[in-house]
C-alpha cells in the first residue's frame, strides 16, 4: 500500500494534475489553485485507524514523499539559495543569499517568520547570528532594526571581509538597520536595558548536532531556564519570543525538553498563571517553534497564528484556547 501511494504520488507531480488517490482508507491529493500546486495527506472519514495512518505517513516522509501543501503553494522557490557554515567541524549551519523581491515569499514559509504574523515593524533581537538566516528573516519581515549578537569573532570576520560571503548575503553585517553585538547574545541579554518586541532564537544549533545522538538543548548555554527567563524580561509588553529548535528525534527528547525549560522560565518571570502565554507548531521530523508572549496571546492573536500554521501545513501543538 504504501509503495503504491509513493509511486502514484510521484506520478501525480510529474503530471500536474489534480487526483484523488484510490488508496483504501489514505490517500495524496494535488489540486492547482493558480497560485502553484497544492498536496495533501487525506485521512478519510472511514479511517479507524490512526495510529497506521501516522506510521504510514512517516513512511512517505523517510521515502521523499513531501507531504507539505506549503513548497506547492509558492510561485518561485529561490535557487542555490544556501551554503553551508562548517565551523571546528560541526555544522552545517545555513547561510542564505540575500533573496530578490520576486523570492522573498519564501521568508514566510520559514519556522523563524512566525513572530512577524503578529509584529509589524517590529524592534528585533537575534540570540545568536550563526549563518544569518534569524538576521535575514528579520530584516524582510518588516523590522526597523535588527540587532544580532554572536560570540564568535571568526563568524563575524567572514560575513565582514569574505567577498564571497558579502555578496552571496547582501552584506548583511553592514546593512544601515543591522547592529552587531559582539558576544554571547544570552550575556547581552541579560544585562542590557533595551526591550525588544521581538527576541528570536531559532536553529542556533547546526543541523548535524541535532540530529540523533546530539543533544544540543543541553549542550548549549543559550537554552537554560535562566537564558529563557532573562529573554522574556527583556521583551516589551506584548513582545514574542520565539524559540525554533531541530526537531529531528524520534521519539522526540530535545523538543520536549525545550518545553518544559520554557515553562518554568516562564512561571519565574511571570507567576504560576502561564496557559494563556505559549503557542506551540511543530513539523514532523523537521523543527519546533515556540512562541512566548508578553502578557499572554489574545484570541485574535491565535486566529492570525493558526491561519498561518494551516498555510504552512505545520502541526499546532498548544495554543493559550487550552
């Protein structure tokens, strides 16, 4: 079964049709809604067995199925947008290029874009630079600054004086809206006076220490209670941060870990009364977000989130309605 459905899938995106897959109880369906094609997993209401749907859908997945509507639903997706930042032989960490006006729908369907569904114009601080691609987000998702901390001064030099680097990212170090603080974003933090309507921290691990056998949650300072609590002191009222973490596990132990470091950062600085506070997406074998508001996320707040996480074919896992 689930070999027929892979075969009839891909038969389907190289005809560019829309089709409803005979397959039982599961099936994939592409439709064309002018603005690119759009694929969905169907569960169909006769379906008893959900617990087989998902080991099945983990099999598309682990197979090259991509079970995403988001990828279909975007008119141009940047080519050679990425290279890879190896650094004392971890990584790779991405460094995207600097995306032309026709490319830049792509920032939105990035994990790190969702403060900036609620934020506009916003005053946005980046935890850690790493490759740029938190800093870039920012900078075309509408902030009036950006100020990015990182700690490695190699880091720095590269994306400053490798022509390379500096054409590849727009300059992005030297760009007018940019400030860099050169150490540990969490030590910044912690000290500076500034409010931020926006603090992010997303990815700041690379790729290959995520994956399993990694624990980067408990390698990694920038994680710690005390990190998250410092983070959400330094966020005006209303203001989001918005943590994004490899979720890469299975079964997941990073991701849950994030959690439940959140929450009680989160009671320290706020009280017992957190329900109201958290928004929580996740995509299956890819990454974790989570989004802390300032004063708790109102029911339009969620309305805007979940709109977006439904567009992005993303899975919502809390929101402050439970």
């Amino acid at each position: 079964l689930a070999l027929r459905i892979v075969r009839q899938a891909l038969q389907i995106k190289a005809d560019r049709q829309a089709r409803l897959i005979p397959a039982g109880q599961l099936g994939v369906k592409l439709t064309d809604s002018g603005a690119g094609l759009r694929q969905e997993l169907l569960l169909m209401p006769t379906l008893t067995n959900e617990a087989n749907a998902k080991l099945l859908q983990r099999f598309l997945v682990s197979a090259g199925v991509n079970l995403s509507n988001a990828a279909f639903n975007l008119k141009k997706m940047p080519s050679n947008a990425y290279l890879g930042l190896y650094l004392d032989s971890e990584g790779p960490s991405g460094v995207i290029k600097d995306l032309s006006p026709d490319e830049t729908a792509y920032f939105r369907f990035l994990p790190m874009y969702y403060p900036y569904v609620l934020k506009q114009d916003p005053d946005t601080f980046v935890v850690q630079f790493g490759g740029g691609i938190s800093t870039a987000v920012a900078l075309k998702s509408g902030s009036k600054h950006v100020t990015v901390a990182e700690g490695n001064p190699a880091i720095l030099t590269a994306f400053r004086e490798d022509k390379g680097l500096r054409d590849f990212t727009g300059d992005i170090l030297n760009n007018p809206k940019v400030s860099v603080i050169d150490y540990d974003g969490r030590l910044y933090v912690a000290h500076t006076k500034n409010r931020y309507d926006i603090i992010d921290l997303s990815l700041a691990d690379s790729a290959g220490l995520s994956s399993p056998g990694g624990f980067s949650i408990v390698e990694k300072y920038s994680y710690t209670r005390e990190a998250m609590a410092a983070y959400m002191r330094a966020l005006k009222p209303g203001g989001i941060l918005s943590v994004t973490l490899w979720n890469k596990e299975e079964p997941p132990k990073s991701v849950l870990k994030l959690y439940a470091t959140m929450a009680a950062a989160a009671r320290d600085v706020n009280g017992p009364d957190i329900a109201r506070d958290f928004y929580v997406v996740s995509s299956y074998l890819s990454t974790a977000t989570v989004l802390y508001k300032q004063g708790g996320f109102t029911a339009a707040d969620i309305a805007k989130l979940n709109a977006h996480t439904k567009a992005m074919s993303r899975s919502e896992e809390h929101t402050s309605e439970l």
